[in-house]
C-alpha cells in the first residue's frame, strides 16, 4: 500500500470518529420513550424511540421516592462530545434504591406528564407501564 493511500485512508477514519464532535447541548425530549427492566429488579433501561445523529446521547434522569411511590423524572436529552456518526437512540440506565419483594408503584415523568407503572418483584421480576403515553414498555 502506497503512502498516500495509507493517509487517505487515516484521514477518513479520523473524519468519521471526530465528525461528531461538538459542544455538549441540551435537547428536549420528543416522542416516546421504552422502558424495560434489567439487572434482577435493581436497574431500569431507558431508550428514546427517536433516533441521533450519533452514538452517546443520554436521557437525562432524576430518581426520587415518594410516599411510597418511586418517581423517575426524565428532564431532556444530553448530546455527548464526540461520537460516531451513525443513527442511535438516546438512552440511560436508571438504578433502583434497594426493594424489598412485592408490588411497588413507579410514575414516570416527563414533558409534565405522568405515566403509572407497576414494578413487581419477587420470583419473576417484571415492569409494566400501565397506560399509553410518552413512556412504553420496550
């Protein structure tokens, strides 16, 4: 392989990974967000459906407890500072306060909407959004 070759081929990789790269940015949240459960009941996955220009993009989340509720807030999207360019959605990992075995009420947040859900663990672990909004199971 020539010299020449060889750079080319250098330069366009390098322009690919650093394609991306850009200022840190908020985004809001548009469309729906798929929720699962993972991690033996102690972790909830989190992905948009809308898909990035890039790898990276995280959901911005808050976790709070609440009368005996779990309140997961997501407040916006987090554009990362580099990336490769390629379509992928934003996503996050939300860890779980230690539960005990049961039923556990969650209502998620977000765009000022609400959305109930239901956490079950025990011998089966399993999350279930109860109705149709901006928060789906994935």
């Amino acid at each position: 392989m020539s010299t020449f070759t060889y750079r080319i081929i250098v330069i366009g990789l390098l322009s690919v990974f650093f394609s991306c790269t850009k200022k840190q940015t908020r985004i809001p949240i548009e469309g729906k967000i798929g929720v699962a459960l993972h991690g033996n009941g102690t972790l909830i996955y989190a992905q948009t459906l809308d898909l990035y220009g890039s790898t990276g993009y995280q959901i911005s989340s808050i976790i709070r407890k609440k009368n005996k509720q779990l309140h997961i807030q997501f407040n916006h999207v987090q554009a990362p500072d580099a990336g490769f360019t390629v379509l992928a959605p934003a996503d996050a990992n939300i860890a779980l306060p230690a539960l005990p075995e049961g039923t556990h009420r969650i209502v998620f947040i977000v765009n000022n909407q609400r959305i109930n859900a239901t956490l079950f663990l025990g011998a089966t672990d399993s999350l279930h959004v109860e109705a149709e909004g901006e928060v789906i199971n994935l």
